[in-house]
C-alpha cells in the first residue's frame, strides 16, 4: 500500500478559550477520495485552513509527502501542491474564462521589456484543460459568470490540477447545486482522483459524498466521531452517523415523555 501524502497526528487548534478541533487524527492518500463531513460547527472549516496553510494547530503533527510540515501561509501551501477551492471559487464573474484559469499565474512570452502575456497559449490552454474533463467550450473569451454553477466549479477543479496540485480540497462544492449540476461536479471529482491526486471533499450531504468517497470522516464538535472505507460500508450507515441519529432518537424520547406528562395533567 503506498504511503499517505498527508498524514495528520492528534491535531489541536484552539482559539482563546475556545477549542475548535481535539486530536484530529487522519490520512489522505493519492487516488483517493477522503470525505470530510459533519454540520455546521462541526469543525471542518477550522480543518480545511490548517490544511491549506491559512491557521497552525494549536498540537500535533502535520506530515505532508511523509515529512513533517508547517506551512506559513495558503501561498506556500499552494506551492507545495496542496490547492483549496472554496466555495466562493476566488473567480471574476465579467473576466473571461481563460484569463480566471492563469489568474496570478499569467503565462508570458518574450523577454524584459518585450514580455507580454501570452494570450494565443492561454485560450489554447484553457481550451485543452477544460476539454480532458469532458467540457468543451466555443469561445473561452465567455463570461465566467454566464457558465453554471456546476461548469464554474470544474473550471476550479481544472485549473487546480492543471498548476500541479498534488491535493485537491474541495469546499462543500455541491452545496449550492441542483441534482444535474451536483452530478456534473461529482463527475469530475472521479476524473481528479483517477489523475492520481489526492481529493478532500467537504460536504455535509453523505449522499454525494458516498457517490465519490473511498474514506469518510466525521466531525462532530471538534473530534473525530467515526472513520470508514467504502468497502463493505453501507449507506445508511453513513447517514445515520453524519444525521446524529443517537442524539434525535434521545429527543424524541424526551419530547414523548413531556408529551405523555402533559396528557396525564
């Protein structure tokens, strides 16, 4: 079995008196879908910025390609090969499709005071990284805003593996979707990890999550309630972990009670 390119040990972040995660304990490995899940508060938020380099935990070990890790900021993060895509996707709407793709990492041809950016490459690029995930588009001087919902994340998604992320961490990125765009992402998620990259997806729907996912993980208050492989697991298993079906089933006994309680009056 080949090793983890992430491996997290008995991570700690705390902010103030506030502890938001204790003894995190997980790893991620290359051509793999690792499913992050839990509500909101849960603690995966906190989780996705110490991976990408935005927070340090408070303790623990972060191990990245098997060497213990600290990375300063998002940018070195970024540079080691593990790239985040929030929800928000960090895109300009009225900029065209192939200037998001190289933003802040414009292609240049020429040298010193002849450089220019090197358009032709761009939209040829653009062209050619969209279509190896099944998205063909007629002119990648479009609009991003005018793409879909679902479009807009694969574009994310392409663009990550094409500046040679090692680790794809996916924020909730079905979220906001329709069930056929939801699809559409779900989809290229697959091709991401089939390229041998790593992918983290957040999620706090277990549905899509079990679509993709080889691992799941679930938070709930900072720690880690429980960790599965797809194999043999059954779905509604899943969900009844990620819905917290131990904590309904006791309200519902106190709402009977009180019920039973306020009859007998």
């Amino acid at each position: 079995m080949n090793e983890p390119i992430i491996q997290l040990k008995h991570i700690s972040k705390q902010f103030g008196t506030v502890i938001a995660l204790r003894g995190i304990s997980t790893e991620i490995y290359t051509g793999e879908v690792t499913c992050l899940l839990g509500d909101n508060g849960a603690g995966k938020s906190t989780l996705i910025k110490i991976l990408s380099g935005f927070h340090r935990p408070t303790e623990g070990e972060y191990l990245f390609q098997g060497k213990p890790t600290s990375f300063a900021s998002p940018r070195e993060a970024l540079a080691a090969g593990i790239a985040t895509v929030y929800q928000d996707l960090a895109m300009v709407p009225l900029m065209s499709i192939w200037r998001n793709f190289f933003l802040g990492s414009e292609p240049e041809i020429g040298r010193g005071p002849f450089r220019r950016y090197d358009i032709a490459f761009a939209k040829r690029t653009v062209k050619e990284e969209l279509g190896k995930m099944g998205i063909f588009i007629r002119d990648p001087e479009q609009p991003v805003g005018t793409m879909s919902g679902g479009e807009r994340q694969s574009l994310a998604i392409a663009r990550a593996v094409y500046h040679g992320a090692k680790v794809l961490i996916l924020d909730e990125p079905t979220a906001a979707l329709g069930v056929k765009q939801a699809g559409v992402v779900l989809k290229y998620v697959v091709q991401a990890k089939a390229r041998g990259l790593g992918v983290i997806f957040i999620s706090h729907n277990p549905h899509h999550a079990f679509v993709v996912g080889d691992r799941f993980v679930i938070l709930r208050r900072g720690r880690i309630y429980g960790a599965w492989h797809k194999e043999g697991l059954d779905r509604d298993v899943l969900v009844r972990a990620m819905s917290g079906s131990e904590e309904l089933d006791a309200l519902k006994h106190e709402l009977d009670e009180f019920a039973r309680r306020d009859v007998q009056k």
